[in-house]
C-alpha cells in the first residue's frame, strides 16, 4: 500500500528526516516510536501533504501512484487520513456539516453521486456508535468546546465515516484517560479490515496492549534505526530509548 525510500525533509531549511525506508502493506498497523524530536510527527505531516515541510530527496508511493505529486487534498481523496495530535476548534461548521462536505468531495473524486441525506444521517448513527459520540455534538462546530478526549474520540469518528485505505494516528492517545483511552482504540480496532493499514505515533506501552500492531519502529534522528515487533515497545517501555542510542552509536 505505501513504500517510503530514502525520504529526507526539512523544515524551514532545518533538516528532520533523513533518510527514512518504510514499506506499509495492506492490512497492517504499523507503531512509530522514537525520542522527541526525531521526525515522528513530521514524517506524518508529510504524507499528507503540509506545505510548511518540504522533500528534498526520496520518493512515496502510495497503492502505485506518486504520493509526493498529489496536493493535498487528493492525497485525502485517494483514502489518506490523518488524526491530529491537537485537534483545532472550526466555529460555525457545524460536524455534520464538515462531514457531508468531506463524504461527498471524496465521492465526486470517484465519479459517485452525492450521498442521499438520509442515507448520510443512518451512517453517522451507525459510527457514533463505535465511538460512543453523543448526538448533539453533531449540530456543534467541529470540536467546538469539546474536551481533550472529546476531540481524539472525534478523531477516530471521522476516520470511521471517511473509511480511509490508509490512517495515521498522532499520538491520539496522548491526554486521555483509561476510559477514553479504551473507546478510541476500541473504535479503532473494529474498522480495521484485511484491506486497510495505519501508522501510529505513540509514546506509550498502553497502546500496543490495545492495538496489536503488526511492526514497531524506532525513529532517531530522521531514521528508522529500529524495527520489530510489539516485544521491542515493552523493551523501550522498560529500558527507554538510550539502549538503542548505545547500540547504534
């Protein structure tokens, strides 16, 4: 599904990624762990397209086209979706709203109709459901004073109603409490197909208990130094991530 080779970027002229390899197939979830600093976020930021980071090297296919080539809007076309970190407020759009615009610009893009209204109110009842997102948060702005959780549970809301091919997940874990913290990954977990992957930064253990990825990678300085399974988090979680600096130095 994606193939990342040799991808360096910086941001305002400040180097950040250097060199990363990544192959994501279909079907898989892939951890991104790493110290502060070491492009975790930017690498997502990237992907989708933020102007602010610019590619100096390397190439990024996505399901055999040139990701690097699509603005950003297409990239969201062609089912990349990214959950925020910091989730911002959108006063008088309302989620409903937001949401139809985003259903149905997708669905334009692959030559389909405009969902029916009724049809579109059946499937936001159905995703609330997996998330358990109150009603009348529908008729509020987007995120409009919704707590920290409110916001991250929003997140995995909209993924579940966009049905993206490919998620990245930034650090949507961070700030929530143990309940919430099960809704999200909950939620996440039952759109998981055979056909769709995702990428989740994360800096915490408690993540993969829920999430069951596939691989995990440690990013360092711009570069994946690091790659294995969920065992490799529990090691970060019980030695931190000087072990890998010593090892790599």
């Amino acid at each position: 599904m994606l193939e990342i080779k040799n991808l360096h970027a910086s941001v305002e002229g400040k180097p950040i990624l250097r060199g990363v390899d990544l192959t994501i197939g279909d079907g898989e979830v892939h951890v991104l762990m790493g110290p502060n600093g070491s492009g975790k976020s930017t690498l997502s930021h990237v992907l989708v397209g933020n102007p602010k980071y610019e590619v100096t090297e390397g190439t990024v296919t996505f399901n055999g086209k040139d990701l690097l080539a699509l603005p950003p809007e297409d990239r969201a076309r062609e089912g990349i979706f990214l959950s925020f970190q910091q989730p911002v407020e959108i006063p008088g759009v309302t989620m409903t709203n937001f949401l139809r615009a985003a259903v149905n610009a997708r669905r334009a893009y692959r030559g389909e109709d405009p969902m029916k209204a009724a049809d579109f109110l059946k499937l936001l009842r159905e995703k609330r459901k997996l998330v358990e997102l109150d009603q009348r948060f529908m008729s509020r702005g987007v995120n409009e004073g919704f707590s920290g959780g409110e916001r991250k549970r929003n997140e995995i809301f909209q993924m579940a109603v966009l049905e993206p091919s490919f998620s990245i997940l930034d650090e949507t874990d961070s700030g929530l409490d143990v309940d919430a913290l099960r809704i999200v990954a909950e939620g996440f977990n039952r759109l998981r197909t055979p056909k769709t992957s995702a990428m989740v930064i994360t800096h915490y253990q408690r993540m993969l208990d829920y999430l069951r990825p596939d691989f995990v990678h440690v990013l360092v300085e711009g570069r994946i130094v690091r790659s294995g399974n969920a065992e490799l988090g529990y090691e970060i979680e019980d030695k931190g991530f000087d072990f890998i600096k010593s090892a790599e130095a």
